[in-house]
C-alpha cells in the first residue's frame, strides 16, 4: 500500500503547486448555480397582453377592472388596449405582446341572459411557461367571476387544503445539490480524465511500471488521488453554494459529516467512472472531446434540473443507472430536507457498488504500452 501512496502524494504535491484546478471545477457550477438558480424558477411577471374590447358594456368594464388588479398587485402581465383583434395577433405573432385578452360583442348581454359568454385568450405557445402563466392568471379571474354572488348556507363543494411540509425552496436552492455533484464532476474530468491522459502520454505511467508497483497499486493510487483533489472542489462549492443559496443546514457539524460522507463516496465513484472510460485510451483529445458529451448525458438526466417524473421511459432509463442521479437525491435529502441516514442510504450503497465494480473494471482493462 505504501507505493499507493507515494502516488497519491505525488498526485497531490503536483495539484497543490498549481491549485488551478479546484479554482476551475468551481467556477463554472457556481456560475451555472448563479445564473440558472436565478434566472429559472421565479414566476413570471410584467408580460405584457393586448385587450380587445368589442362589447364596452358593463360587464367588460367588471372584467377589465379584475385584470387590472391583477395587472397592479400579482404584476403577472401588464394591459395594452387594442382596437382590433388582428393588430393584436399581428403584434404578438412578431413578438412584440405575449398574449391577447379578447372580449366579445354581446359579452354583457350574453352575461345577463346566462348563454355561457366567452373570453377569448390568444398565446403564443412557443413559450410554455410565459402562456401557461397567463392561462392560470386569466383562469382564476374567470373563476372569481362564476362564484355565486350569495353564497348558498350550506356548502356542497369540495375544498382542498395544502399543506407545505417544508419552506418555501427557491429554485437555486434547488439547483445547489447538482451544483455540488457537477464541481466534483468538473474536478474529476481535469484531474482524472485530461491529467490522466496527460500523463499516460507522457509516460509517466510507463514509468511507474518498470518498479514493482503493480496495476491494482497504480489504480488505487491514482483513483484515490483524483478523488481527494474532486473532494475539494465539492467540499469548497458545498460551503459557497450552500452560503449564496441560504441553506444554512450545511453549516451544521452533524450534517456536515453526512455531506462530507456523500461527497467522498461521490468522488470516488466518478472517479471510478472516469478511470474505467480512460483506461484503454491513449489519444490526449479524447477526454477533452468526451467531457461535454458527459456532461450533457450524465447532468441533465439526473434530476438537478428538472423533476425524473416529468422525463419519457427510456430517459428514465439513463437516469436510474447513472450516479449523478443517486448523488443528486443524496444532497438534496441532506441539504434541502434535513434527512437522516435512512434517506440516502440507498444512494451511498449504489456509489459504493459502483465505485468498486468501476474500479476493478479499471484494473482488468489497464494495459501496458512499452
């Protein structure tokens, strides 16, 4: 074991003369936590939506002053009147509105005599999340409308009551866990994936085999090595991310034991990955071509971004064998929900069995080129 450590420290020795890399596997997660964690998840506000008015009777004027209060108090959309409902479509189909409120002739008179008046709403669906903020806005004014002016004393309809277990979860809350796994991810790409290959062409590797190390020692030595530098990177983001984000559990000691648990069977496990992917190759531009395939395919499925429920099956698929999954289910039970063992402790087993499965993988396919 102690020529797995004289590797391990030279590993190390050489990344602390040039702390380049933790520096680069934070920035770009946190940048991405930053930017996405404030750019994604708020609702929407200020779009802006064209009224037609073709019935000015006093039921549109009701309606026009409901859109009114919602325009100066949820500020969800702001109202420009139009004359005609083609300038409307027009503006909206060059971008220029978000959507178009149409009220109809005879809307008051259809009010009275109760024939099912109608409004109309034009989106632009290319947009889903601006449409379908504009679509539930003008849905509940509608349905603030067809409630009984007196209600009846006995109430026949349903009610529901939601209960929030947790506080409210700003999105970048909520990106933070991925934030986390892809800086030991970006650690482990550079120092396991180009460093390795670096230095396997550079002969270092070549070296090491002409002692009586062997390749399990020279494995270890480097898995261990390239973990410890990604250990850094995820410890350094938990701390950061976790002080931008406001989740101030990851400052509690007991739960920081938990975090550093997961982050360093994380890192092995990624590490155990890269070592098996690099382990046959020789051509130095491959992991550089390879890191934003593997980031693309091992990222997004995860869950960081976006619910796994929401995907198709064979998306599905790819997430519920890849590790970003297990370790992004890990922190957010850690950070967002002040979990316990009992959780994550499913996550730590499959990191555990993959890191090893990866790992003696790595050593039946490590080679000899001399």
């Amino acid at each position: 074991m102690h020529r797995s450590l004289a590797i391990i420290e030279r590993e190390l020795r050489k990344f602390f003369r040039s702390p380049a890399l933790m520096i680069v596997a934070m920035i770009f997660p946190l940048v991405q936590l930053v930017i996405l964690g404030n750019a994604f998840g708020g609702k929407i506000h200020n779009a802006k939506v064209a009224l037609v008015d073709y019935d000015h009777g006093p039921q549109s004027v009701r309606l026009r002053e409901a859109l009114r209060a919602v325009e100066n108090n949820a500020l969800t959309y702001t109202i420009q009147d139009y004359g005609s409902n083609r300038d409307a479509v027009r503006d909206l189909t060059n971008g220029k509105i978000n959507g178009v409120v149409v009220i109809p002739a005879e809307y008051s008179r259809k009010y009275y005599e109760r024939t099912r008046p109608q409004i109309g709403l034009v989106v632009d669906n290319t947009d889903g999340f601006v449409s379908s903020a504009l679509e539930q806005s003008l849905t509940d004014v509608v349905n603030a409308f067809n409630q009984p002016v007196v209600a009846p004393r006995l109430q026949q309809q349903i009610a529901l009551g939601t209960v929030e277990l947790y506080p409210y979860v700003e999105y970048i809350k909520y990106l933070l866990p991925g934030a986390i796994t892809l800086a030991i991810f970006v650690a482990v790409a550079i120092g396991g994936g180009i460093v390795y290959i670096d230095d396997k062409a550079r002969g270092i590797h070549e070296g090491y085999l002409v002692t009586p190390i062997t390749k399990l020692e020279l494995v270890l030595g480097l898995t261990v090595a390239g973990a410890l530098k990604a250990m850094g990177a995820g410890i350094a983001l938990t701390f950061l991310g976790s002080f931008l984000a406001g989740v101030g559990s990851a400052f509690s000691p007991g739960r920081f034991l938990w975090l550093f648990l997961l982050i360093g069977v994380t890192s092995f496990a990624l590490m155990g990955m890269m070592s098996l992917m690099m382990a046959r190759v020789e051509d130095p531009l491959v992991p550089r071509a390879m890191f934003g395939i593997l980031n693309t395919l091992l990222y997004f499925p995860s869950g960081a971004i976006y619910p796994v429920q929401s995907f198709p099956k064979w998306l599905r698929a790819i997430a519920y064998v890849d590790p970003f999954s297990y370790a992004v289910h890990g922190f957010k039970q850690l950070l967002l929900k002040d979990a316990g063992i009992s959780a994550v402790y499913g996550d730590f087993l499959f990191l555990g069995v993959f890191c090893v499965v990866t790992l003696a993988g790595t050593t039946l396919l490590f080679k000899r080129t001399l």
